[in-house]
C-alpha cells in the first residue's frame, strides 16, 4: 500500500472545553491535527502548517496577535479556516463584518432560517452538503472582491443580507474560507445538527481527503 504524508494541520483554540473535546475526537485521528494554544503557543509553530484552523470564539485579545502570521501563511499558499465569533472584520483586510439575530430552532419552530446557498458550480460543493451549511450564523460578511459566497443571509422581505460562508482563492496565494456559523463549540458541546457535518467538511475540504496516511 501506497503511504503519502499528512496534510500538516495547526489548530489555533483556546482551551476551552468544547475546544478540547473537539480535539480529542477519534474521528479527527487521522488528521494528526497540532494543537497551538493562543495563549502559550509561538508564533513559529504556524511556519510549517499547510492548513491553520482558527477554532471558533477565541478571545480578540488573545487572537489579534496572530493575525500577521496568519496572514503570511496565506501569502505563502496554505489554507485557512476562520471559524465564527471570532471578530474576522477587524483583522483580515477588505472584509466587512455585522452581528444579526440567530435563529436557533428554525426547524422545531418552522421559522425560514433565510439561509440560501449560491455559487452551485463551485468545487467547495463537492465537500459540502446541505445540512452541513444550513444550521446557525452569528452574523453576516460581505467578503472582499473575487471572494465566493457559498451561503447567504436573506432579509424576511427576500433581500440579501450578507454572506455566512465564503471562499476567497483570489486576494492571496493561499485560500481562505471564513464563515460566521461556530462548528466547534456545538461540536465540542454535543448538540445542534449540522455542527459536526461542517467541522467534518471543512476538514476534507481543506486537505483534499489528504487527512490519512495511507
């Protein structure tokens, strides 16, 4: 059998208990996903990650530091991943960010959770089903120009609001998605459908399937 290396894979959390537990998940074994606390952890152990995952709700003080380095990882090609709650709009350039009212249980209530997915030819929708995209938000993004929304946010008059999930492979060499949905702390936590299915894509998404090593 035919072996090839890992995608390298640092996972930038807090240590919070959701955090934690997402990273302690068999399911993500085969990853081989290196932990680097925002607090203790140097800047250095991002220089060899081809994918950065910035876990959901980290604390803005705590986090902005990291920002040039993140940065630079994508201008040097690799991936990153921005999880929601995470104040992007004040630290990754050109993108415009808004809080909005999350509807929770749209689908005990029959609330429309205004949710509508584009961009259908875009190869992201290979990784993505629907359930893992249409759960929850925590505001809206209006992406930098070339950016891919994949799901927006729709006003209850049917206007769209902003985008909730977007793909950017044009602002720099690398490729970096960004969404408001926080898949780590409801997985972590254990409740709220689709949590799990997106943290899961947006992994395979990331590596390409590239997770195991053989």
């Amino acid at each position: 059998m035919s072996t090839r290396p890992a995608t390298v894979i640092a996972f930038l959390h807090g240590g919070s208990h959701a955090q934690l537990a997402t990273l302690a998940d068999p399911a993500l074994a085969p990853y081989r996903i290196r932990p680097v606390h925002v607090r203790t952890g140097t800047f250095d152990a991002l220089a060899e990650a081809e994918v950065i995952v910035v876990s959901d709700r980290l604390r803005t003080d705590l986090l902005t530091p990291w920002a040039d380095t993140i940065l630079a990882t994508l201008d040097r090609g690799a991936t990153v991943i921005v999880f929601g709650e995470n104040a992007a709009g004040t630290w990754l350039p050109g993108l415009r960010e808004q809080t909005r009212p999350t509807v929770f249980w749209w689908w005990r209530t029959g609330e429309d959770h205004r949710l509508r997915l584009c961009a259908p030819g875009h190869s992201a929708w290979e990784f993505f089903a629907h359930r893992a995209v249409v759960w929850h938000y925590h505001g809206v993004l209006e992406p930098p120009e070339g950016a891919v929304s994949l799901v927006d946010l729709h006003t209850e008059d049917g206007a769209r609001d902003g985008s909730i999930l977007y793909i950017d492979e044009t602002s720099t060499a690398g490729r970096l998605l960004v969404t408001t949905m926080d898949p780590v702390y409801h997985h972590g936590s254990g409740f709220m459908p689709g949590a799990t299915q997106m943290l899961y894509s947006t992994l395979y998404w990331a590596t390409g399937g590239r997770g195991k090593t053989c």
